[in-house]
C-alpha cells in the first residue's frame, strides 16, 4: 500500500522535473556549440565590460547557485566513487594514446587540406610555409617516436599564431599547448613523464572552456549576433540573462571535470556530445574547429580519472567539508580566471590610442 501510494508522486514529481531538466541542459548547446570567433565580428584590442557591469545582482545570484550546485555534485561524486569503484579506475593508456595520435593527425591534414588557417579557423594567414608544417605534423603521428617533433611543430604554430595575432587571443587556445605537451611527452621512454600526458591534456582543456566562459561575461556584445540569428537558442530568455547562465554552465563543466571523480566519465559524456551535435547547427567550420577537443574528450572518456583527479580526492573530509572545499575552489577558480583575463587583455593593448595602434597591426581577419 505504501509503495502505491509513493507511485503517483514520483511520476508527478518526474512531470515537473522533466520540463525543467529539459531546459537546464538546452543550455549547454550555446555554451560549448561555437567559439564566437569563428561566426561573429569582434576586436580583440577593445576594453571588456567593466567588472562593475558584469557583476550584476543577476550574476551573483547565479554564481552563488552554481557554487550551491558544484558543492552538491561533489557529495554524490564522493556517494558514487564508494559505491561503484570501478567508475573511478583508468582505462588503456595505449588505446587512449591511439586515439589522440589519430585524431591529431586528421586535423591537421584537414588544416593542410584547407589552407589559410594557422590553427583555427578565424587564425588566418598567406604564409605558403604553414601548410607544410602541418603536413608534416600529422605524418609525425603516424609513429609514437616520432609525435614528439608534431608536438614542436604543434608550438611553432601556436608561436607564430601568437606573434600574428597577440598573446591575448591565443590565450583562448591552450589546449593546443596540451596537445603539444602530450605529443612531446609520447615520445619519452621514461614512464614517469608518460604519465603526466593525460593530466596536463586534461588541465588545458579544461582552461580552454573556462577562459570561453569568461569571454561570454566579459564580451556578450560578440555573440549576441549570433543569438539574434538563432532566437531558438535562448529559450525566450533575454541574451544577457542567456549568456551570464551558458558561461556559468561551461565552467561549471569544465571544473567538474577537472576534479571530479565517480561521475567523470558521464560529465565528459555529456559535455563531448554538445560538441558533437552541435556540428548539425553550424556546420564543417565547427566540425573541423572542434575536433581537437572532440577528439581529447572522447580520449579523456576512455582514460578516465588520471592521477590529477585521485589526488583532489586523496585527503578524508566530511559531508561538510567536502562540499564547502568543492564550492570555495570554484569560487576561487572563477576569481583567478577572471583575473587573468582581465590582466591579460589590459596588459597587451591598454585601451586608448595604443589599442588602435595595435589593431591596425593585426592582419585583417583579426578585427573584422
């Protein structure tokens, strides 16, 4: 009698939940979908929003939300890493390996193929020397000895990305410095430099989201283009309320998975198929953009936790201490990014004059 009587409230509360579960992750397709870059106009060497106009009330709200909800994730991690074990165990290295190499070696003959593109689509360049470098970055992965020489040539182009565009824009991009990290790395005989591959491919990936997420707070002039032309994306709500809760979103799963543990693997899921569908909304640019980090998530999936995660996991708190220690880091995580962003952007062009001056430096593709 009491198991009929719970029935009816369970499938009502499942009713009720279902619309709001529904809405919380359409959110997730903006906040990982489309590097603004690659679709919107945007300057680089113009000052982003002021903090005091971007730490709205809203904002705050939602931050102390997150931060709620980043620290209620962390006890059921703690639940779920006791109760199945096994969902916290690495898988085959070498398989993980396998897949990074290939992958690595399809984007860059893809870049080849293309042409014009240093290392991502709106990184544009005439330089008739690049192609082959990235020809010869993707044969280099053909071998586990030889990968290490495209994990330099990996740098090179993010170098010569750097020098052309600024500091401050390649910023957006350090996965491609984890890239070149792992690839280094494979080719060492020492298997304890082999096992920092897949923390610090990990580490840059996860940087890559965050700094996109401060990006949505500190330039939403960038993408409300684009959310003009999708209205569907924001589900009704207004694109400066849409973008503070997508940034939100995309650094909360970049911190998750960053230190998570037993529900790693599904975080990753989740996140690497709203890469995947995404291709469907915006097309070959965006199927070849993202598939690096397609690529290092669906190995990030295999592998599973690395040492990195173990060791956030390593010391004994209780229920309390867990999720005040899980909230406070991710407080301090969206302080620090924010600060170098900010720092960051500030420090190469300044504003003013000096900022103008710096543009017209840039190649054209840069401030369009």
């Amino acid at each position: 009698m009491a198991r009929g009587s719970r029935t009816p409230r369970s499938t009502a509360f499942l009713r009720q939940a279902a619309p709001a579960a529904a809405a919380a992750l359409s959110l997730l397709p903006v906040s990982a979908k489309a590097h603004i870059k690659w679709f919107a106009p945007y300057d680089v060497t113009q000052a982003p929003q002021p903090l005091a106009e971007v730490l709205t009330l809203q904002f705050l709200l939602t931050f102390g939300g997150f931060a709620l909800l980043v620290a209620g994730s962390f006890l059921l991690d703690r639940l779920v890493t006791k109760a199945w074990p096994r969902f916290s165990r690495p898988g085959d290295p070498d398989a993980t390996e396998t897949l990074l190499r290939a992958g690595t070696g399809a984007y860059f003959v893809a870049l080849f193929a293309g042409g014009g593109v240093i290392l991502t689509p709106e990184l544009r360049t005439g330089a008739e020397w690049l192609p082959w470098l990235q020809f010869g970055i993707a044969v280099s992965m053909l071998s586990a000895r030889s990968c290490a020489f495209g994990g330099i040539g990996i740098l090179v182009l993010y170098g010569y990305g750097a020098a052309q565009y600024g500091a401050f824009h390649l910023a957006d991009y350090p996965m491609f410095l984890g890239m070149a990290a792992y690839m280094v790395l494979t080719s060492c005989t020492s298997e304890r430099a082999r096992a920092l591959r897949m923390p610090i491919l990990y580490t840059s990936i996860c940087a890559t989201l965050m700094w996109g997420a401060i990006e949505k707070w500190a330039y939403p002039q960038w993408t409300f283009p684009l959310l003009a032309a999708r209205p569907y994306l924001t589900l009704g709500i207004p694109a400066d309320a849409f973008l503070v809760l997508a940034g939100f979103v995309e650094f909360a799963f970049a911190f998750y998975i960053l230190t998570g543990l037993g529900m790693l693997r599904l975080g990753i899921l989740g996140l690497g198929l709203i890469f995947t569908l995404a291709i469907i909304d915006f097309g070959r640019m965006d199927a070849i953009g993202h598939l690096p980090t397609i690529v290092a998530m669906a190995a990030m999936f295999l592998h599973g936790p690395t040492a990195l995660h173990h060791a956030v996991h390593a010391g004994r708190r209780g229920p309390v201490g867990e999720a005040s220690r899980a909230g406070g880091c991710f407080a301090a995580a969206i302080g620090i990014f924010f600060l170098a962003y900010y720092g960051m952007q500030h420090a190469e062009y300044g504003g003013g004059q000096d900022a103008v001056q710096r543009l017209a430096t840039l190649p054209s593709s840069a401030a369009r």
